[in-house]
C-alpha cells in the first residue's frame, strides 16, 4: 500500500507523502546480512501482530514540494530512476524502542523540473529494501494521500479504507495518471505503473 502526504499550494508550493507496503514476492531474493549504519529516528513499519512473521513485508513513504500541483495532477505523477539523485541514497539500521526492535530505512532524493522531495522505503528485514525498486510502487498500493496548502488547507484526500471520502478539490472528478490513487478511469484498477506510458 502506499501513503502520500501533500503540502501544497496552487499559489505557493506543494508538499506531499506517499506510503506503500508491499508483498515480498514481488522481489527478487536478497543478502540476509543486517550489518548497515547505525540508529536514526525514523517511523517504524506499522506493526501488524508478531512483526517479525505478520507485518508486511515493507512500506514506503514519499514527501515531495511542488509549485505545480495544478500541472501535476493534469499530467501524472511519474517515478522513474530517473528522478533518483544516486549520490545521496543510503541505508539505515533504526531502533524503534516502541517495538523494542531494529529495522532498515533506505533513503531516497528524488527530483524532477515540477518536484523534488524524498523517498523512504522501510522494512523489520533488511532485505526487501535491498531488492526494493521503483516499479514496485504503484498507484493501487496507495494506502492514503493528501494534499495541503500552506497553511494546511485540504486541495486533495484519498483513504483507501474510505474511498467514499476521497476528493480534489481542484479538479473534482478528473481522472490523474501515474501514481495518484484516486481518480482513475474505470479499466485502470490495479499495477497503475509509476512511469509514462510511451506513445503508440
């Protein structure tokens, strides 16, 4: 699944998060080695039961600005390795002490001419961050998302577990590409994809 949290202004500039959480078996096998950085304070994965054998596998979480977000919900929202600045990627072991455990945070900065942000992938397991890649992100994976202005007005909302709820506030009911949840034409309902279609 996946979670955004957008800031964003249509005068000013935009801010927001994505959250996805994900089924191991959509990725190649991994090294089992736990040896990475030491402690930060990131959020821990959600806890679903006994975290080491229940929870998901992984989640994601993006945070972007953008002084377009008119334009991006007209055009899509695309990820592609693309808008990965590679320099600045990294590993982290967390310690959640809630949890009394330690994870693994992989740390993204992404960029783009409309946007720029950053993009965390957490797991209990260090290797669904290792075999994690961009693809695995997708539009039906989107868990909640949420677009605000400034001074943190609501322009857009999605819930997964209240679809009834879901609204933009710019654009109403308009259909949006790439990695936004909600609205989607109807034949659009799983594996939106994070990239552009290519023209036929």
């Amino acid at each position: 699944m996946t979670f955004w949290n957008f800031d964003f202004s249509l005068f000013n500039s935009v801010r927001w998060g994505l959250r996805f959480i994900a089924d191991e078996a959509e990725m190649a096998p991994g090294p089992t080695t736990d040896e990475t950085p030491g402690p930060s304070t990131t959020s821990p994965p959600p806890p679903h039961g006994d975290h080491q054998g229940e929870s998901p596998n992984w989640y994601a979480y993006l945070e972007l600005e953008t002084r377009d977000i008119a334009g991006v919900m007209r055009d899509g929202l695309f990820l592609t390795q693309d808008n990965v600045r590679e320099e600045e990627g990294c590993l982290r072991k967390d310690y959640w002490p809630d949890q009394k455990s330690w994870g693994h945070t992989r740390y993204y900065t992404i960029v783009d001419p409309r946007w720029s942000g950053h993009l965390y992938v957490c797991a209990w397991d260090i290797r669904p961050v290792i075999n994690f890649r961009l693809h695995h992100l997708t539009a039906d994976k989107v868990e909640l998302a949420r677009v605000e202005d400034e001074e943190e007005n609501t322009v857009y909302c999605y819930d997964v577990d209240a679809p009834e709820c879901s609204a933009n506030f710019i654009y109403d009911d308009m259909p949006m590409d790439g990695l936004w949840p909600w609205p989607k034409e109807e034949y659009e309902v799983e594996g939106q994809p994070s990239q552009p279609r290519e023209d036929s």
